[in-house]
C-alpha cells in the first residue's frame, strides 16, 4: 500500500509543491492535500514549472486518473528549483513510483528569500549582448494568498545587473549543466525506471549563436543541448496546436493572422499547463515515446 511521502512540512512551505486535487475528482470533501485516493497503486511526481503544475488537468490526467500524484510543478519557477527538488525527494521515490520532469526556461532563476525571478530579453544581431526588455518577479510560494508581499528585489538593481554585470553566457551554461546532470545522473539513481523528461522552450538561434561565439564546436553544442531540443517543446506544441509557427529572429508569429488563432492562443496560455482536453489525444500520439516511459495500463494513443 502506498502512502503520502514523509517529507518535513519545511519542504513544502518553502517550495509549494504539495498538489491540490480537483473538485472534479473528489467531489464536495473539504480535505484536497496528501490525499492518497488509491493506496494500491503508485504514486506520481512531477517536477516543473506551470506546464505540470495542475497534474490532475487535460494532458497529464490520464497519469494522475491511475496513479496518486504527490508532487507537482510551480509556474514562473526554472531549472535550478527543479534540480533541487529533484535531489531533495530522490529518496523518497519508490521503485514503482512514476515521475514526470519538465525543464523550464534557461533564463529564470531563484533569487533571494525564494522569489522567482523571470526576465526578458530582447536578442541582438549575432555577437552582440541581448538587451534586458522587462523584469518579473513572483512572490516566494510560502506568501500566503491574501497578503501582498512587497520586498522584491528593486528592478532597477536587477536589470543593471543582467545587462552590464552578469556574464552573458552564464544562465545558459547553468541551464544546460543541470538538465544534463538530471538526465545523466539523477534520473539512473533513482530506484524507479519510470521516468519522462519534456524540454518546456528548447533552444534557438539566440541562445546557439551565444554558444557559437564562445567557439564551442557545432558537434559540442548538439551534444550539450539535445535533450532540450528532443523531443519537441511543450511551449512549441502547445503554439502549433493554436495555429503558430516560429520565425527565425522573430518568434512565434500566427501562421494566418485571424481571429481564431489568436483566441485558440490566449486560451491555451491562460489554462491549465498550457493545454485544453481537446489537446489530450493529440499530445499522448505526438509524444508517445516519450510517455510509453511511465507504462500507463490505458494510454490514451489511438
């Protein structure tokens, strides 16, 4: 029989990562944490940000419908959180527990008393530094829900910083270091075999043509990235779903500019891990080999 994991409360105050079942799965009970509804069968985590952060929802509900999720992502949180959640709960994942991981944005970050930092940057001609385009932070997840925190950290300070003072290639590298020791190292140390990994962005040219202009090798930098260009993006399935493809420089643009496609867009970005139950069928056959990984007794593949 399988329980909830006993990790210290301190874990989930500071990281907010206890799930919340749905009123769709049980009904009018007031109790929706550590709730173990079928203690025959294992349990599921995942790690990540706003794309796993409602594991009971449209595509990862055929998971959480057979397993007993005790686990899940946070939005606006990056890889650092991740790997540090990872190497906290290893221990605490069974040998028949499932885990589903997702790798954020390289360029969001943790700052201090857990704030999530998550800036943007508009990308120069190749060789030239990306210029800071806006700063958001988020509340650290231990802030209760009818308080207004008001101790970010000052976006002028924070903006100098990532444009004049902080190596340009830094979060890069960090993000990619990581995502390869969560892949090469701390996934085989875990006792279950039942483990899918999912790049949330993946890489493109501004971020290549960085690694380019340090003389890494075309051969190194495939090397280095490929488990964040394969398989494809969350963030780029989601967008061809809604009718968008990238452009080079450019970004995701609309393939037809229409009204439809712009709604199908907002709609997708504002739900529930960036998908619709419409996108349930479509995601489970585009990423089959990935999830065939956790060994579902009823996938949704047609």
């Amino acid at each position: 029989m399988y329980e909830w994991p006993r990790i210290a409360e301190s874990y989930w105050e500071y990281w907010g990562t206890e799930p919340q079942r749905s009123n769709k799965i049980l009904g009018d009970t007031t109790k929706r944490r550590r709730v173990i509804l079928k203690p025959e069968n294992p349990r599921v985590w995942f790690f990540g940000d706003s794309f796993v952060q409602c594991p009971d929802e449209n595509i990862w509900s055929p998971i959480t419908q057979e397993f007993n999720p005790v686990h899940r992502g946070v939005g606006g949180t990056g890889i650092e959180a991740v790997y540090a959640q990872l190497l906290i709960c290893k221990d605490y994942i069974g040998i028949d527990d499932r885990v589903v991981i997702t790798f954020s944005h390289h360029e969001r970050e943790f700052l201090i008393r857990g704030i999530r930092g998550q800036p943007e940057f508009k990308y120069q001609m190749r060789g030239q530094r990306p210029i800071v385009k806006n700063i958001r932070q988020y509340s650290p997840m231990g802030t209760p829900s009818d308080e207004e925190y008001d101790s970010f950290v000052d976006d002028k300070v924070y903006t100098e910083y990532l444009q004049n003072i902080r190596w340009d290639l830094a979060s890069t590298l960090k993000h990619i270091a990581m995502v390869n020791n969560i892949v090469d190292v701390v996934i085989p140390s875990l006792k279950t075999p039942y483990v899918a990994c999912f790049p949330c962005f993946g890489y493109y040219a501004p971020q290549i043509d960085l690694l380019r202009s340090y003389n890494f090798s075309e051969k190194r930098i495939q090397e280095l990235i490929q488990h964040l260009q394969t398989p494809k993006s969350l963030w780029a399935f989601a967008q061809e779903l809604s009718g968008w493809h990238f452009v080079s420089r450019e970004g995701w643009q609309p393939r037809e500019p229409s009204k439809e496609n712009t709604e199908k867009y907002e709609r997708r970005m504002k739900c529930s891990n960036h998908f619709l139950d419409e996108d349930i069928v479509p995601f489970w056959n585009a990423y089959k080999g990935v999830l065939e990984r956790l060994s579902l007794s009823s996938p949704p593949y047609k």
